[in-house]
C-alpha cells in the first residue's frame, strides 16, 4: 500500500483515525505493518502491501 492513502482511510468499525505502524517499507510502498485506531484501539495488519481492514464488530 502507498503510505500517502493512510491519511485518507478510516476504522471500519468505529470510523476512528488510524495510525501507521511500518515495520518493512520500499520507497513509498508500505509492504508490513499495522494499522491502529486511535479511538477504539482495534488493530489492522499490512501483510504484502495488503491492509486487512475487515471490520472485527459485528454488532453494528
């Protein structure tokens, strides 16, 4: 994933502003990782550039 779109995305579970984590990044390609969200604390892995943004809350 490009490291430009991260400002752009949002939880999908709470709507919250996630934060980056970048553990393996080539240029402005983000290829692992977390996503964290900074209201509801959930956590979104970055596996092979891939963000894993599948809401975990299925009570909404």
């Amino acid at each position: 994933m490009k490291s430009d779109i991260v400002p752009m995305l949002a939880c999908p579970n709470c709507k919250g502003d996630l934060e980056i984590s970048i553990s393996n990044q080539q240029g402005q390609d983000i290829l692992e990782g977390e996503l964290t969200c900074l209201q509801c604390h959930e956590i979104f892995p970055i596996n092979e550039g891939i963000p894993n943004l599948l809401p975990t809350n299925t009570n909404n």
